[in-house]
C-alpha cells in the first residue's frame, strides 16, 4: 500500500501526511463528558464504575494500599508523581509515565502511592 494513491495517511507511521487532505475527510465533533459513577471498596481504592465489561478501572490516590485476594492479571499505570509496590520481600518503584505488570499468581501486595495511580484488571 505504501505506492499507492488511494492511501490517505494519519500520521501513524514516519511516512508524508497530507494535512489538508486529512482534514477534508476527518468529521470532529464534540461530545459532552459523561461522568461515570464511583464507588470506594473495601482496600480504600476508587473504584470507576466504567460501561464495559471487559475491564475494571481503579484510582488510587496519594496513601498506603493493601492489596490481597486478587484474581487477575493487572496493569498499573503511574500518571502522576511515584509509588513503591511491595510483594513477597521485594520492592519496586513506579515512576510518572511507568507502566506495569502484575501477574494473577500474586496474591497480595503493597502499593506506598505518592501522586495518582491507575490500575486496569479483568472483571471477575
């Protein structure tokens, strides 16, 4: 497809974008935001009550989490300031912009979070 002339790209690749020609066929429209519900559960973590089933979103903000009977695999993603995880003797740091893995086997853990963490896991 790279040779070809009915390929308008986007700018998803290090290729020329045609910017005007993008722009003619682009619909933007705006959209209210929808506030979703929230509810805090029991480990002091902010629970989003998101309309998909296919993942669970948490905020945690600044304090100290204790993380158990866990069922999932989760990704943690750190968006503000820095977090210590703690799991069976070890530590690790979290940092703005960091992104982690927790594998379901775990079966509890420690979060110190400093600043804003956001953890995706599977519903169960």
């Amino acid at each position: 497809m790279s040779a070809s002339d009915n390929v308008l790209r986007g700018g998803l690749t290090n290729k020329k974008v045609d910017v005007k020609e993008l722009m003619k066929i682009l619909d933007i429209k705006g959209k209210d935001v929808e506030k979703v519900q929230s509810l805090v559960g029991r480990s002091g973590r902010l629970h989003l009550l998101t309309p998909t089933e296919e993942f669970h979103l948490m905020v945690l903000d600044p304090g100290h989490y204790e993380i158990d009977e866990r069922r999932s695999i989760e990704l943690l993603f750190m968006t503000e300031g820095k977090a210590v995880l703690k799991a069976k003797g070890k530590s690790y740091k979290l940092t703005k912009g960091s992104c982690h893995v927790v594998a379901e086997g775990l079966s509890s853990y420690t979060l110190d979070v400093e600043g804003k963490l956001f953890i995706a896991d599977v519903p169960r």
